[in-house]
C-alpha cells in the first residue's frame, strides 16, 4: 500500500530547499536530485509542488524517475481528493491548439508529404516544432538535402508493359511493402500523445519496417509490446560511455526480435540547433524567477541534456566488439564519404546509411544522395560492387517516391524517411502515418509506371541523369512546397520593453 499524500502537502514543498514534484499520480522528492538533473535543476524548479506530468513525460523513459532516485525519495501517491489543486491550468496557447487542431485540414485533402509538414507547423507547440524542424548552424545543408534531389533527372524509359508494378522488397532480408523504412527519431510525444506508437501502429498495418530510435519517448519495450506478431523492426543506437548499458539494451533487443543494428556514428556531440536553442533562451526566461541569479547554462536545450550520456569516443576500433556482442546485421548511420564507405566495408558490417542526420550534425556536409555516386563508384573500383552482403541506404530530404526512384537508381537498397513521418503523427495521429504511407504508394504506381519500371530491380543508373550532382552552384527552380513550410532562421531580438 502506497502512503497517500494530499496536494497541499505537495504544494507548500516549491523552492530549492524543499522540492517535491508529482509525475503520473506519484509524488517525489527531489530536492537532492536537483543538481544531477541532466537537463538543470531550473526546469524542475518551474513545477516544484505541481504536477510535471506532461513536461516530463515526452522527454524521458518511463522508468527514468523511479531508477534515478533512491526509494526513500519516493514518497507515496496524491491522495486524488486532492489533487484537482494540482493538476495544470489550461493556458492560451493550449486553447489555441484545441482551436487549431479542430480546424487542421481534412486528411484526404492532404496530398503530400510537405502538407504534414505545414499543418504540423501550425498545430505543434512552438517548442517541439522548434525541435523537430530545427537543423544546425546555417541550415544549409538541411536545405541541400531537397536541392540534391532536384540536381537529378530521370531519363524515362517507354512502351514497356507497366500495367502491373510492384514496388515491395526486401531489406537486410525483411520484407517490406515499400522500399522507404520510417527512420529513427527522438522525442515523439512533444508531437502527439501517443508518440512514436503511432509510427509502430500504422507500420505494422501496412507491413512497413520502423526504426526504434534511442531516445523515442515510448520506451523500447512498449513499441515492441504494441507490435502486430509479424512487424519487423529495426534498432537505432546511440552508444554510451557505459559499454555494459549498450550491451544489455542491444542484446535485449536482439532476444525481443529486432532484425538490425543501426549504430549513430555521426553525432559525438549534438550539432548547435539556433532555432530550438532560441526558443529555449525565451521560454526560460518567461518563468525563470524561481532561478534568478543562478548561473545556469542557458544554451543547452533539451536534446543536449539528454544526449549525456552518447560517447564521442567511438572509433573503428569498437566495431568488433558490436560483432561480438549480436548476431544482427549491424549498419553504420552517418557514413558521408567513400574512404569512410570503405572503411565500413573493411570492417565487415552488414551496411551504411549514407546520412547527414537530416542536416541536423555538420552543417555544409554534403546530401546523402550526392554521396552515394561517389560511394558505388569507390566500392565498383575496389570490385566489390554491386554487392549481396553490404547494403546502401540514403536518407535526408526524402519527400516524394520520385526522390525514393532516383536514390534507388543509383543504388541505394531502401531510403530512410524520418520528419515526414513525425510530421503526420503531430497533425493526425496514427491515421497521418497511414495516409502518408498510401501517398508513397500512389506516387511510387504513377512515377514507375512513368519511369518505365515494373519492379525496383528494373531499375538502373542509367535512368537518371546525375551529371550535375556534384555542382552546387547554378539556377534550380524552386521548390515551391518546401519553401512554403521552410521556416527561416532568426536574428538575436530585443527584449520588449
Ligand atoms: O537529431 C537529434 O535531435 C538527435 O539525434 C538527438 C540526440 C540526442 C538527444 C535527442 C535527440
């Protein structure tokens, strides 16, 4: 039997030297936390005596509070007499968002991937559109990333019977009804309640394969619990310092099923994301009074806070031991080069996602798609091209099954999709996934029947013209669709008065 503790109780512990916080129904203190607290004690502090729920719950694991803190720490359940004192307020901006989400576009009316793109901009919270939509320094190669795609032309190939097209395959040898997997992405519940189970819903639906990201809001256990009995997943990793954390979670993984090892090896440390970090100086500063005076460091952000634990000690050097540790077949995310292509070769991995982390790591780092021409040509050089046993894939950008076609062309074996898919669960849910999932479908009957091919295998480099992957200067015509939902970054502004 839990102690009942009554809300008053909880409210009068609200400062720094008595600070008790409730998260789903439990009440904690945690005033001796407040320092290790990753993420600062400032924002602890905002719900100190309250409920922080809702704050807590999109950027943790579930159990995060219950392991960290020492039981006797724990201090019972909100007596629910009392707890109507406690619960948060509705505010202005939560109204709003009931306003808007009622008046989002039908979804039929949503007829590409950018139409997620824009209704989420609308209808997410400031900060987790800050967030998600976020890249690093300049932006630029977030933006490169669409303009890779448009540097290539299709070379269409007629009169060849496409009356019937097939455009399912197989990766790292799972069948997949399209050949775009859902791409690892973090922080899931800033965008819908449910987060990244909405993704697992609909995938398993419609037979496609979900990348579980390491730091999803749902934990690693309810996406595999809320699977149909024959979904496919893969595993993103990001490795820690602790090598006998990693191990246990990626062998836990293995024994629940997954089917591939995708190992983050481009983010050692978190790029500097200008619009999330902005925003976050802002919103700090509106509630800051409880840390006045306080030396806190401001520019961190919420990604930073949880990226700790992430080892920028990673080296070639660690990649036997991932082989000795699984039996899956382990890809290296984040490969940007040929000399590092081959390097994976070398090693022995099963394969490479040619990625710039959607422009979200090193800014000016090149579009995964103009990598790929230099990858295939390295690894046709070597004579080890085309290959049974090492896999390309490609993402960043990815927004139209025309992009899928070029990539695939040109020798990709599958493309990673990830915003777009966290774009239609914010607006819509499940049934945002879903209908995305149905555009690549119809778009990917249209462009091959257009292009010429029956299935994926017909395709081949020389249906594309990718002469001028390599420029990056010259005239383009815009993307008009992008450009709408792109989002400029901000100058420094002034406080008003
Ligand atoms: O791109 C990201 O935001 C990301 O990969 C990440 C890394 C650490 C914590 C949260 C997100």
């Amino acid at each position: 039997m839990s102690t009942l503790v009554s809300g008053e109780v909880v409210q009068q512990h609200n400062n720094r030297s008595s600070c008790w916080i409730i998260v789903h129904g439990k009440v904690y203190d945690v005033t001796e936390f407040l320092d290790e607290h990753p993420g600062g004690s400032k924002i602890i502090l905002k719900y100190a005596g309250k409920d922080a729920t809702e704050a807590y719950e999109p950027i943790h694991p579930p159990d995060a509070i219950t392991t960290n803190l020492p039981k006797e720490k724990h201090l019972g359940t909100v007596d629910p007499n009392t707890i109507v004192q406690v619960v948060k307020e509705v505010t202005e901006a939560d109204l709003r968002r009931k306003m808007l989400m009622e008046a989002r576009p039908p979804l039929e009316e949503i007829l590409n991937l950018h139409d997620f793109e824009a209704v989420a901009k609308v209808v997410l919270p400031e900060k987790a559109w800050a967030y998600y939509s976020s890249a690093s320094d300049d932006e630029i190669t977030i933006r490169e990333n669409r303009l890779a795609y448009q540097r290539v032309w299709f070379r269409p190939r007629v009169l060849r019977d496409v009356s019937k097209v097939d455009w399912s395959t197989t990766i790292l040898g799972q069948k997949s009804s399209l050949p775009v997997y859902i791409s690892a992405t973090a922080l899931g519940k800033l965008g819908h309640p449910d987060g990244e189970l909405n993704l697992t819903r609909a995938a398993g639906k419609h037979g496609v394969i979900q990348m579980i990201a390491t730091l999803a809001s749902c934990s690693f256990d309810e996406i595999v619990d809320a699977a149909l009995p024959d979904q496919t997943f893969f595993l993103q990793l990001y490795v820690n310092r602790d090598r006998e954390i990693t191990k246990r979670y990626v062998q836990h993984a293995e024994r629940r099923g997954v089917k591939a090892l995708f190992i983050t090896v481009d983010a050692p440390q978190l790029g500097r994301r200008e619009k999330d970090m902005r925003l976050k100086l802002v919103g700090d500063d509106a509630g800051a009074e409880v840390q006045r005076g306080q030396d806190v460091p401001k520019d961190q952000g919420v990604a930073r806070a949880i990226s700790a634990f992430i080892d920028p000690s990673l080296s070639w050097d660690d990649i036997p031991w991932f082989k000795s540790i699984t039996k899956m077949p382990i890809i290296l995310k984040g490969i940007s080069t040929a000399e590092d292509a081959l390097l994976a070769y070398d090693a022995g991995v099963q394969g490479i996602v040619l990625s710039n982390h959607g422009g979200r790591q090193l800014d000016t780092a090149r579009s995964g798609l103009e990598v790929l021409t230099e990858v295939t040509a390295a690894l046709r050089a070597r004579g080890v091209y085309p290959s049974r046993t090492f896999d390309i894939f490609v993402d960043g950008g990815v927004r139209r099954a025309s992009d899928v076609l070029k990539a695939l062309a040109l020798g990709a074996k599958a493309v990673g999709v990830g915003r777009p898919f966290l774009y239609a669960f914010s607006a819509y849910g499940q049934e945002g996934v879903e209908r995305a999932i149905q555009i690549f479908r119809d778009e990917l009957e249209m462009n091959m029947r257009l292009l010429g091919v029956r299935t994926l295998d017909e395709l081949r480099p020389e249906m594309v013209d990718a002469s001028a992957i390599h420029s990056h200067v010259g005239t383009q015509p815009e993307d008009k669709l992008y450009n709408s939902t792109y989002q400029p970054l901000a100058l420094a502004a002034f406080r008003s008065a």
